[in-house]
C-alpha cells in the first residue's frame, strides 16, 4: 500500500503541454493552422470551430503565408489615428501572445518632436487580460514611459512607468535593463486596456549626438535583450522589437468558476481531465489533463493515457514497466526489492531495510497533528476577531464619511428611507452570496440576486477590492443616488458598510442592458422605431432631470448604452454614478481626471478635463446613434473610416449618404422627417465645442416634439416584451458570452490620465465644414 502511495508521488511527470500536443487540435473538420500557427480548440479559425466569439480567430489570406487575428472587437491602436486588429504570434496552454507596437518619439536637435506614436492595447468585455510577464519597457537616454488604462480597469486607477536616463554613450550598459538607457517596471494582473506612452525629461537637446528617439512599449519581459547604445542608432529597432517581443494575454473560459459550470452546456473539461480556476484578474477556469493523461482537454473525447513504458530507450522503471491507465507499475525482478523505479528506491536485492522512511513517516504525522492545532487556535481567534472586523470595516468603507454627507445635504433632500442594512441581513438574502445568485460580473465587482426577508427581490452590488481611492467613489455614488427619485433611474435602497467590501442594495432591473438588446443578433424584435423613441426620450428625460431639477446639478460622466438599463416592461433605467460628480450651484464646469468610455468620451473634455454638463450630451448622442444605426460605437469589423461611429455619422451627414448606415428597420418604421429632426440634433449634440451643444433638457424637449410626427400612436406592447425576453434566454452561449447581461457591468471606475495629443489620435473625427 506504501509503496502505491510513493508510487503516486514520484510519478508525478510535468502537466504536458496538453493543447498543442497529441493527435486531435480542433473539433473534426476545422482548420488547424493559419499560416505557421497552429491554432487548438478552443480556439477555431472557420466559424462553429470555437467555444465562443472571444476564441473565434480570423484567418487573413491575403497575407503571405496567412496571418491569424483576434475577434474584431479587440484591437490595438498606434497613436497615429490607427486602430489595428490584434495578430495572433502563439497560442499556448494558458497565454495567447499578440504582435506589439511601441510607442516612439523622435527629436530634431533643437528638440522638437518630429515624430510621434502611442501604443495601445484593448480586450475589455472579453475573456482575455493582459499578463504579468508583461513589463513596461523604455528605452533611451532622456525619456519616460508613461502606461494607464484607457477606460478604466477592475476598480483600480493604475499608472506605472519608469525612467530610463544615461549622459553618455559609454555608460549605457549591453543586456542589462537597469535604469541607464533601458528601463522596466511591472503591470498588475488582470488588466484589460492600457496606452503607452513615451514622454522625455530634456527633449533629447544633451544627448541628440547618440540618441534621438524614446520607446516605451509593454511587452513580455523575457523576450526583450536590451544591446544598448546600438539599440538608438538601429532603424530596425521599431519593426524588431514589435516583431519579437509580443504581448502576452492570460486567456480563460467563462467568467466565473469550475463549480458554476459543472452542470453547464459551457462546462468544456473533457474525460480523463481537471477543471482549473483562474484566480487572478476576473474569475473563469481552464482545463488541463490529469497527470499521466496527454492530449486536448477540452476536445471530445477528452485526454488520452500517456504509455509511459512505449519507449524502452527512455522506460521510467529499472525493473519491469507495465503501463496502466493514468500511470504505470514498475515492479522488480524476484529476490530483488524497491519499488522498481530508476529516480526512486529502485530495486535492491532483498532485506536491505529502510528505517529512514519510517522515521519520516512519523515526523510527518506529527507535523501533520501540529499544524492542525495551529489552525484550530487561529481558527477560534479569528471568529473572536469577526465583531471587531466589522466596526473596522464600518468605518474604513467611510461610514464616517457617509454620515457627514448625509448630515451636511440635509436640506439637500436626502432620501430618508435609504437603509443601512446589516451584513447577516445581506448574507440571507443571498444565501452567503452563493454562486447562484449571481446576475453578472464587472470589471467592477459582482452584483447578485437578493430576496429580503420581505420578499423583495433586489440587486446586491458588491465591489471586488476596496482602495482608498474606490471608498470616495463608493460613498459619492450613494450620496448621489439617495438624492435623486426618478422614475428613470435606478432606484438605490441602501448599502452595508459593514462588510470587507461595501454592498450597494438597488432595485433589481431585471431586464439586461440596452447595449445589449440593441447589439444582440442584430436588434431585439421590441426595438422598433416608436420603442427606440421612447427609449431615447425616457433616458434624455432622466439626464435633463439630473442636470436641472435635482437639488445640486449631477453631470453622470459615463453615459452609453451599457448603463441604460431596463425593466420587466422595458422602461428606462439610467445607472452607475459611481463616476458622477456634483457640481457646485455657483459653478458651470469643475476640472477632474479624465473620465469615460472610450467610443462616448466627449473629445472637448478629453482635451481640456473640464467637465461640463455638455459632456453627457456628446455621450447622450452617441447612444443615439446606436439606437439610430444598430451599430457599435468603435468596431474593428468596419473599415478604418467606419471604426468611430461619430466619425462615420458626422462624413454621411456631410455627404448626404445617412440612410446608408441608419438601421433598415428605423428608416422603415421612422418618418422622413422625424429622421432628419433626429440626425441634426445628433449632430448638433456631437459638436467639438460644448458651448455650441444643446442641453439635455433641448434635447430632451426636441425628442419628445417628434413622438408628433408618428402616425400611429406607440405601442409598448406586452407582446412585444415578451418577443425580447425569450430572444434573450434562447442565446445561443447563454450568459457566457454575454458579457453585458450584467446590469451594473462595464462601468468606468477609474481615473486614468490622458494628454491631449493621444486624444487627438483616439478620436481622429473632423468636424464637417
Ligand atoms: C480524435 O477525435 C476522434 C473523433 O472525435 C476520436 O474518435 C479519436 O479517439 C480522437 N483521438 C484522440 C487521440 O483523442
Ligand atoms: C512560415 O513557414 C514558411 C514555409 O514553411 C517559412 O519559410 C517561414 O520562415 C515561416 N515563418 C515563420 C515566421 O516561422
Ligand atoms: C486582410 O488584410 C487585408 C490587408 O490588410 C485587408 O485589406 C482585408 O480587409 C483583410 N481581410 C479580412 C477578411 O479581414
Ligand atoms: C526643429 O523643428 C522645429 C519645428 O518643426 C523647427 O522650427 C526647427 O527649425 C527644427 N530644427 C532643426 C535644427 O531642424
Ligand atoms: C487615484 O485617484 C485619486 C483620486 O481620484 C488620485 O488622487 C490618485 O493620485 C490616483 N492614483 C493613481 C495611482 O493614479
Ligand atoms: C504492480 O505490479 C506488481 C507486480 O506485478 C503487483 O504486485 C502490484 O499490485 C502492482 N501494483 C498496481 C498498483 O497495480
Ligand atoms: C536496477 O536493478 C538492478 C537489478 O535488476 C540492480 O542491480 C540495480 O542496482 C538497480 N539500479 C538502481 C539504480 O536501482
């Protein structure tokens, strides 16, 4: 019996590289290769060949060979008003790596910039994030990298770089990245977006002789050899480094873990294989074949034994080898003893005794009963611990802070039947937050299903980690919300400060996002012209409202479709003001960091960080022109001009080409001049001068003048509800790949910084004449 269990143990061989390995790759019938790359299921080239949308690679064959790219909804941007889409160099076991860009910036020798570039990366909604192989890297002698995310990340706001500087040409050290002439720094796990950039300190004026250009670039940190001061002179140095050294993507299933899949027709674990979760960044799992199994676990029929005795040159027993299922016996010959493997016991002629393993033996038991007292006493202490934890937490979740806001608005109308529930209140609701409840994830947190000891049935928003930075925001969004009754916006019941992370009780909205029914299968049925109307009107109303007719004006500062929600009868739910400000009553505009969602950002704010009213008005028509046109606000899968939605709205304006992209639908249901009214209001809203834009409450009053146009009065009808709610459960991934079901998802929570030329080339629109 002893010896079966060592055998266990010593048998223990590496996890193969179980995707790339063994006879099947793909699912029967695909494709297994684009160009030199061989792509494993679950990744797929042709359509039906992979588990999802996120694993689906387009395969270019106008390139020589064929060049494999990630789906259109991620990309890469370049800083010279260039989205790219992402191509694929490796795919391994737990790592897709993608073709980098570096960012560069070239100096004359009086130190201007002559020549300027960003780097960029976005996988945002998708199940990829980016590594911590990954370092930023810069490279010259007067520069710094600077690498934020675009929109918002996990609730943090990260920025890192580092600073590479050298006086002379001698100094610079060959293949050592230590600050002279080569800098890193590292990234945090789990990050979705980033922008690079390379800004100098002297503009190269000392240094110009021998350096001329800073790079900056985040990339995977083995890949690069810094050569020193051949590096600046080299004019491969751009193409080379982007060539050899990729960015490297974590990628997983799904968004949550093995268990909430098991029963699942997205579980993908096959026979003979494990089930993996992914920690780190945001949830999913991955398989892997069990030990002695090879092959692709996530392809039927699933790992296959490994026959660890097929090869006698390089047999893993000294003695006899038979191979069994998952393993394999070594046994030694007669009058020999041991357990018969050549890095074990091996076999030894008989009555060599081994009083070493007895001894370990014990000492192993008695570690064993050491370590469970140990963790019965911290057990014990840390239920003492718990009450103390909770005032703590009370009071680190800023309920301090709380109580001040609500005493210095007092006159400001404060909701008084906001609640402070208590943590066991919360824990029933959702039985312990069981993975059942949950309703979606974010990049946010988690939001889960609650029904009250009333009966009432609730959403529960619980944030994933709490940073000093997060509380303010936390504590705003409650202030902010509690202040505001609006049969428009989500209704906030209370929160709990009392656990390790706030939870935020809303009114449950059950019916998805309107991101999603607008860009689910091409458009839910309900969403005919009068339904997009009202819709438009509902939300226009609630802005108005906010900006007008609360107590302090409120300006959201994240306006798009992903945080209008809607209900059981598909009215209008505006939500997420954890990035919303107050602004004061004497004041027009108030200067923060730039804030937004790239596709909605308002340019005007970008370049200036002054927020204004004006800027939910840009985003506002944005969610316009979705519900116009059907489309995405930035898609790689349109053509370079087509990728900004604003941008390709403002040329068809200006080429009287508008009913080209408008939904067939809206120009069949929509009168032509209710579509004329709408478009110039559009493209009003979308001015590069927020002073020439209207207010949301013109916009709201012009919306609600076309409802005359209509012909037949609106139909809100039942029917119609119930068309959208059973497209919704019959998709065809269900809710994994549904990134948007979630209602409280998608959010930006974080500051990131931005100057104002990498906005200029994020949002290369041109105003028409
Ligand atoms: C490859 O796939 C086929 C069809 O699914 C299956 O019959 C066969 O056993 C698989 N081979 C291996 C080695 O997994
Ligand atoms: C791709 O394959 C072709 C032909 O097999 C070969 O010439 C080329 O060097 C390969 N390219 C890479 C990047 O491996
Ligand atoms: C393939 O690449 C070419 C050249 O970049 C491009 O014009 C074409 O649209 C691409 N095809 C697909 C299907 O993406
Ligand atoms: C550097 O560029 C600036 C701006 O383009 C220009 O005014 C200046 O003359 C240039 N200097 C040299 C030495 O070329
Ligand atoms: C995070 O945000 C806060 C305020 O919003 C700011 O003071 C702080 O500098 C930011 N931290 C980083 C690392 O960007
Ligand atoms: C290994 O082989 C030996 C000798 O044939 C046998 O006695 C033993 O039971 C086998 N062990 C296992 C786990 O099959
Ligand atoms: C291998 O087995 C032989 C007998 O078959 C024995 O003499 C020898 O010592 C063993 N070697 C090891 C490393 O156990």
């Amino acid at each position: 019996m002893l010896s079966v269990f060592l055998l266990l143990f010593l048998s223990c061989i590496p996890f193969s590289p179980a995707a790339t390995t063994g006879n099947n790759i793909t699912l029967p019938g695909c494709p297994s290769k684009c160009g030199n790359l061989t792509i494993p299921y679950p990744f797929g080239i042709a359509s039906g060949c992979s588990v999802g949308p996120w694993f689906h690679i387009t395969c270019n064959t106008s390139f020589n060979p064929p060049k494999p790219f990630l789906s259109a909804e991620l990309f890469s941007y370049s800083g010279d008003s260039q989205f790219h889409r992402v191509e694929v160099v490796d795919i391994s076991d737990e790592h897709v790596r993608v073709k980098n860009i570096v960012a560069t910036k070239c100096y004359n020798e009086t130190g201007s910039v002559i020549q300027d570039s960003a780097s960029g990366l976005v996988v945002q909604n998708s199940y990829f994030t980016i590594s911590e192989l990954n370092k930023v890297i810069a490279v010259g002698c007067d520069d710094y990298s600077f690498v934020s995310p675009i929109s918002g990340i996990e609730g943090k706001n990260f920025s890192s770089g580092c600073v590479s500087v050298c006086s002379n040409v001698q100094d610079v050290p060959v293949g050592s990245c230590s600050g002279m002439g080569c800098c890193s720094t590292s990234v945090p796990n789990g990050l979705t977006t980033y922008l690079a950039n390379v800004f100098t300190l002297n503009a190269h004026t000392e240094i110009w002789s021998f350096n001329k250009c800073g790079y900056t670039f985040l990339g995977e940190e083995s890949a690069f050899t810094f050569r020193g001061a051949s590096d600046f002179v080299d004019p491969d140095f751009v193409s080379r480094t982007a060539e050899t050294v990729p960015v490297v993507l974590n990628w997983v299933i799904g968004s949550r873990s093995c268990k909430d899949y098991k029963t699942t027709t997205d579980y993908y674990c096959q026979q003979n294989s494990v089930c993996v979760d992914f920690t780190s960044g945001k949830g999913g799992y991955r398989c892997s074949c069990e030990s002695g199994y090879e092959g692709n676990p996530y392809l039927p029929p699933g790992c296959h034994d490994i026959d660890e005795c097929a090869d006698p040159n390089n047999n893993p027993c000294n003695g006899t080898c038979t191979n069994l299922p998952g393993s394999f016996n070594c046994s030694c010959p007669h009058g020999y003893e041991g357990d018969g493997t050549k890095d074990g016991s091996g076999c030894r002629a008989t009555n060599s005794k081994s009083p070493v393993l007895k001894l370990s033996l014990g000492m192993g038991f008695g570690f064993l009963s050491i370590l469970i007292g140990v963790g019965w006493l911290y057990f014990s202490h840390q239920r003492r611990k718990v009450i103390k934890l909770r005032e703590k937490y009370f009071l680190k979740n800023g309920g301090m802070l709380l109580k001040q806001q609500i005493d210095t608005n007092e006159g400001g109308g404060v909701n008084q039947s906001t609640k402070i529930f208590t943590t066991e209140e919360l824990e029933k609701a959702t039985k312990n937050f069981s993975e059942d409840r949950i309703l979606g994830r974010g990049g946010y947190g988690t939001v889960y299903k609650g029904i009250l000891a009333d009966g009432n049935i609730v959403a529960i928003k619980k944030s994933r980690v709490m940073d000093e930075s997060q509380i303010e925001q936390f504590i705003n969004e409650v202030v902010i919300l509690t202040q505001i009754n609006h049969r428009n916006v989500v209704k906030l019941l209370g929160c709990c400060l009392e656990s390790e992370v706030p939870l935020l009780v809303y009114e449950c909205v059950s019916n998805g996002t309107l991101f999603h029914h607008i860009h689910t299968n091409g458009g839910m049925a309900w969403l005919s012209w009068d339904n997009r109307l009202r819709i438009a009107i509902e939300s226009a109303g609630a802005l108005a409202y906010l900006h007008s007719a609360a107590s302090k004006p409120i300006i959201h500062r994240d306006v798009k479709s992903a945080n209008i929600l809607l209900d059981d009868h598909l009215v209008t739910k505006i939500s997420d003001f954890g990035a919303s400000r107050l602004i004061p009553l004497d004041q027009t505009q108030v200067t923060t960091l730039v804030q937004g969602t790239l596709g909605y950002l308002d340019p005007e704010y970008f370049h200036t960080s002054q927020l204004t009213d004006k800027s939910d008005v840009y985003s506002f028509a944005i969610v316009l022109l979705e519900l116009l046109t059907g489309k995405k606000p930035l898609s790689m899968e349109r053509i370079q001009a087509e990728r900004n939605l604003a941008a390709y709205f403002l040329v068809s304006m200006k080429t009287n080409s508008l009913f080209q992209i408008l939904d067939p639908r809206v120009v069949r249901e929509g009168s032509l001049e209710q579509l004329q009214a709408i478009a110039s209001l559009v493209k009003r809203c979308l001015n590069m001068n927020g002073y020439d834009r209207p207010t949301m409450k013109e916009v709201a009053m012009q919306l609600e003048g076309l409802r005359k146009f209509t012909k037949q009065p609106w139909v809100n009808s039942q029917q119609g509800s119930e068309d959208g709610l059973s497209r919704m459960s019959e998709g065809e991934h269900s809710d994994l790949y549904d990134v948007s079901i979630n209602p409280f998802m998608d959010s930006v929570e974080a500051s990131s910084f931005y100057s104002s030329d990498q906005f200029r080339s994020l949002y290369p629109i041109d105003e028409p004449r």
